[in-house]
C-alpha cells in the first residue's frame, strides 16, 4: 500500500528475524531478492548485528508464495536469538497485520487522527531459530476461495460466516 507511518515496523511485517542488522558492514554482506511470479524470495545474506560484528553473521530468506504459503528458511544463526539485545532495535519473528483510520481529530475539525488496529500478529519462538531450521505458515482458508456466498455457506469450512454482502443476510 502506499500509506507510511512510524508504526509500520511495529505492526505490519513479514519478519523471519527481525533485528538491528547492518548490511554494509562486510562487502560479503547482500541482501537479495527473487520473483518468478509464483515465489518472492528475500535473502539476507552473511549480514552481521550493528555493533555487534564479532557474535559472526547471519543468513536467512522468507520465501511468499503466491499459495499464501510463507516460508522462513535459516542457515546460519550463529548465536541464540534470545542473546540478541533489542535494545537499539526490536528483535522479532513472525507475522503482523493491521490497518489504519483517519479519523477527524475533535479537537482540530481540520485535522485527522491516525488509528492503527493490529489485528492479527503471529509470534515465532525464537529459541527455535536454529542454524539449518525452517519454519513453514500455510494460509488458512477462507470465504475469499468461493465465487458466491452461496457456495462459502454450502462448503465444509470450519469456521461460520457472518454476513453476505451479496445476498444481504446472514448465511
């Protein structure tokens, strides 16, 4: 999307590991990227922690598939990411979403007030981020997959909908 805020790191991300990074400490260092229009691929290649270069670097990827399929792939994690320090930087993995309203502010009638709703966050034991280890998330499914309401409430989902825009009521 195109909307920017300070929250964004905190609320929205795809992280397979989140930390303080530096990419531009060793000229071995690379981040790379790969789409073939059915996988996007993000590698953070020998990156080494800010201030921290001497704990060794690390490797890891996310792979999104075009599935909804989200794979985090760790080659090399040369410490135990609990040793990781958060305190320059949040040290993070998993998956969050949220969305946000601009409200009018009540007291500035021309000015809006941002509201961020995190509504959906997915946190990884880090202490199972381990050298050689992978972690796979597979999308759940949704009435999104059905062409029509009728079809979502005739379908052997496991969960219950609520209300069809189509039909205009409650399955």
């Amino acid at each position: 999307g195109d909307v920017i805020h300070r929250m964004l790191t905190a609320t929205q991300y795809v992280a397979p590991l989140m930390a303080n990074f530096n990419p531009s400490y060793s000229r071995n260092s690379t981040v790379q990227y790969l789409d073939n229009g059915s996988v996007f691929v993000v590698q953070w290649d020998k990156v080494y922690l800010q201030g921290k270069e001497d704990m060794g670097s690390f490797t890891f990827q996310a792979a999104l598939h075009s599935t909804g399929r989200i794979v985090f792939g760790y080659k090399e994690i040369p410490v135990p990411v609990l040793q990781i320090s958060a305190t320059q930087h949040p040290v993070k993995a998993g998956l969050s979403d949220a969305f946000m309203i601009l409200n009018p502010s009540p007291d500035v009638p021309e000015s809006r007030r941002r509201t961020i709703y995190e509504y959906h966050r997915v946190e990884l034991d880090t202490s199972k981020i381990t050298n050689m280890s992978a972690v796979e998330f597979t999308p759940l499914p949704t009435c999104l997959q059905h062409q029509s309401c009728e079809m979502c409430v005739s379908s052997e989902l496991t969960f219950n909908c609520s209300w069809c825009h189509v039909l205009q009521r409650y399955p």
